[in-house]
C-alpha cells in the first residue's frame, strides 16, 4: 500500500441530527472521533477524484496549521468554491468527471487561501486542533453553521485553504423536498433561518 494512504488519518463523516440541529451534530463528531482531523460532508456530494484522501492527506501535510480545507463544485454560493463554468447538477456525469480531471490536471496538490470569503459547508475538512481554539462550532441549528465556523477561525488567525485539484459535484436539490410528509426540507430550515435573522 502506498504510504501516502497511512497519516494522517481522516475520519470522514456525514453529519446529521434531526429537527436540523446539524451544529450539534458537528460538535459531537468532533468530541467522539479518534483523529485528529475529521471530513463533513454533504449528503449529496460526491467527490469525483479517485485518489481524494491522499489528495487531502497532502493538503494537510502542506498546511498543518491551517484551519479548514474546501474544494470547488458546481454549485455553492460561494465564489471561492464554485468553479467558474461548471454544468449545473442536471448535466450527465461524465461533464463533471471531465472537469474534474481537467481541474486536477491544471491545479493538482496547489492550495489557495479563500479568507476572508466564509466558505459554504458542504466539504468541510477541519483539526480537533483548530476547533477547540475556534470555540467549535455554534451547535444552533442546520444553516449558517459553516459561516460562523469560519469566522471563528479567522478571528483565531487560523487560514482556510481551498484544495485546488479537487472538484466535486453537489446536487444540491433543495426544492425537492425531504419525500417523507411532516419532515421539514432544507428551503423551510432556509426561511425560518432567514426570518430569526431579518
């Protein structure tokens, strides 16, 4: 087995907790994971590299003192995280494998700070090192989790770094729903939060 696939370890998880307490959800994670850095990601991202954890792996090793990794997609809000001309998510995904590869081929194992843009969650790779200096994460609901994240470590001089050969597709499907009645979707969590925030 190739060295690089030993350590650092990644502990890579899918966070979640019910009635959209997702920062909860984060906080536990961090408290119970064996490693030391530790992957949140989305539901509906897939991560098209075949070799992305050691990617990753390198990352960390470049920058061990930083306090998040990203990497772009196709569809984020974020400028810093949203690749410029990426097919939305309805495009077959042989578009998005395509682009990957002409991503990694362009960019490979190059980091690119992103502070002060706060990065949207849907790849979140972050140390137990970096969250306990930042004050770990809010813990008060699913939205706006990510944001305030990240601003706690820049408060903590702690840099986000974007993995630059790295893409991946997040379908991100907001409007269809959760397809089990009675359960909230994603764009009410959206409205109540926008509503407390006005």
């Amino acid at each position: 087995m190739n060295g690089n696939w030993l350590e650092p370890k990644i502990d890579v998880r899918i966070a979640f907790e019910p009635n959209g307490r997702l920062g909860e959800d984060y906080n536990r994670i961090m408290e119970e994971s064996s490693q030391e850095w530790v992957l949140f990601l989305d539901h509906d991202v897939l991560i098209i590299h075949p070799c992305w954890y050691s990617v990753c792996q390198h990352a960390i090793k470049q920058q061990p003192e930083a306090g998040i990794f990203t990497i772009w997609s196709n569809n984020i809000g974020n400028k810093r995280q949203k690749y410029p001309g990426a097919p939305n998510s309805r495009h077959p995904i042989h578009a998005h494998k395509n682009l990957a590869r002409r991503i990694w081929m362009k960019y490979q194992y190059n980091l690119s700070v992103i502070d002060p843009h706060l990065i949207g969650g849907f790849f979140l790779l972050t140390s137990k090192t970096a969250w306990n200096k930042a004050g770990k994460f809010r813990g008060t609901g699913l939205l706006g989790e990510d944001n305030e994240y990240h601003r706690r470590m820049m408060a903590c001089k702690l840099k986000a770094y974007r993995i630059d050969g790295l893409y991946a597709l997040h379908l991100r499907e907001r409007h269809e729903g959760t397809w089990i009645k009675g359960v909230k979707t994603t764009v009410e969590y959206f409205m109540e939060y926008k509503m407390r925030h006005a």
